[in-house]
C-alpha cells in the first residue's frame, strides 16, 4: 500500500509532480524544466485558460501580456472590448485616466 494519495500528496509533506503524456503530466514537465512558455501553451491549447493566466504571470511580464492577447483574440464578447483596452491601458502604465478618454480608446480599437 502506498502512503502516496491519487493527488500526490504523502504525510511527509511533500507534493509530487506527475509527468505522463496526458495534458497535466506534459504541463508538469514543462514546470518541472522552468518551460513557463510550454506550460502556458499547452493550457492555451487544452483551453485552459486560467491555468495560463496563472503559470505566465509566473513566466514574467512579456509572456502574461502575450497570453492576455491571445486569450482576448480568442474570446470576443461584447465585454472584451472593454477588457482589451483596460488591459491596454494597464501595459502602458495608465491607472486613473477620465471616463470620456477611455471610451474614445474603446471606440478607436473597433
């Protein structure tokens, strides 16, 4: 019998990381190699989308806003407009900027 659970979790306090074929044992090897923009492109092929918001902000500045672009190109919605040019305002720097000027940027990315 193993003191090992199905999660990879045993008493001692450790956490083992599954490497196999399937998806989660391809994104663990990716983690297990400091691959952050493997891991964060299988999930974006497996739809996982959280997961890749989570391991590119691990990844570094560059690859979250990469993968905020490709989430957004992927996901249009009558929201996204809105998202899109907040997150674009938020990669230049700009925090409070008037209401009126962040409409104008929404109606310029039509």
């Amino acid at each position: 019998m193993s003191i090992i659970n199905a999660s990879g979790w045993c008493p001692c306090g450790l956490t083992l990381l599954f490497t196999s074929v399937d998806t989660d044992g391809l994104i663990s090897q990716a983690l297990l190699l400091g691959n952050f923009r493997g891991a964060v492109e299988l999930c974006m092929r497996a739809e996982r989308f959280a997961d890749a918001i989570i391991l590119a902000i691990a990844g570094g500045e560059n690859l979250l806003k990469e993968t905020q672009k490709r989430y957004f190109a992927k996901h249009k919605t009558k929201l996204s407009l809105v998202s899109d040019s907040f997150v674009y305002l938020l990669s230049r720097g700009r925090r409070v900027i008037p209401w009126q000027t962040f409409v104008q940027i929404c109606v310029e990315m039509l």
